[in-house]
C-alpha cells in the first residue's frame, strides 16, 4: 500500500482539526510521543507531538505527523509504502536509493522491524516500512 504522508512543524493535533472540519477528516488513528516506549527517542518529544495519525478525507487516506521544529530536508510531503515483509522492503528500499539518497538507513524502530526514507533520484522522497497491526 502506498499512503500519502504530510508532516507539519509541531502542529499536526492543529492541523488534523482544522481538516476535520474543513474537509470532514475521519481520524482513524493517533499516536502521541507521550505514548512511546521510554528510550526509544521519541519519548524525550512533546507530549502531544503526532508520531503518526492515519486518516480519511473524501474516501483517500493519508498519513499526518510531526516532523519537528525545522523544516525536514523533504519539504512537508512524502510518500509512505507499508509492505509485508522485510525482503520487501529491503527489494524496494534498494531500488528506491539507487541514483538516490538515504536519509534514514533502514533499521528496527519500536514502530516497525523495518524502516528507512530515501530521497530518489527525482527528489521524491519515500518511507518504506513494515508496519506491524
């Protein structure tokens, strides 16, 4: 699956309102820094920083979340692949980066077993992940 992700500087919990009522958002799914394993880095966020919100608008789903403080080296979008397995997600992420640039190697994050972002050759820039119901 490949989900449209938009991050915001610290104030996504504003933004997912306003979305739901101008374009009569359906929050599906939030998750909070403060709701992070300690240690995990996350954690040491603000408390209401949005890690990962999953929503509906007008029948497409997108991802929203916190990139932090400083614009991300990204812009405000991305594109998000959640696939089933780690060779997967290893095939993808490798072709992904060929020509291109890794900005997060992929690695375990306690949100997944696998995860990684890379910037490809054309500027776009990809989260690729396993993501774990």
């Amino acid at each position: 699956m490949i989900t449209q992700c938009i991050h915001f500087q610290g104030n996504c919990d504003e933004a997912i309102n306003f979305y739901k009522k101008a374009l009569k958002a359906e929050v599906k799914e939030i998750s909070y820094a403060k709701d992070a394993p300690v240690g995990s880095g996350m954690d040491e966020l603000p408390p209401n920083y949005v890690m990962y919100s999953d929503i509906t608008m007008y029948g497409t789903k997108f991802m929203l979340s916190d990139g932090g403080e400083a614009p991300l080296p990204y812009g405000s979008f991305s594109f998000m692949i959640i696939l089933e397995t780690e060779n997967e997600v290893k095939v993808v992420f490798e072709k992904l980066s060929t020509y291109g640039k890794i900005t997060q190697p992929l690695s375990e994050q306690f949100f997944s077993s696998l995860y990684g972002e890379v910037i490809d050759p054309y500027g776009v820039t990809w989260q690729v992940m396993i993501r774990h119901e």
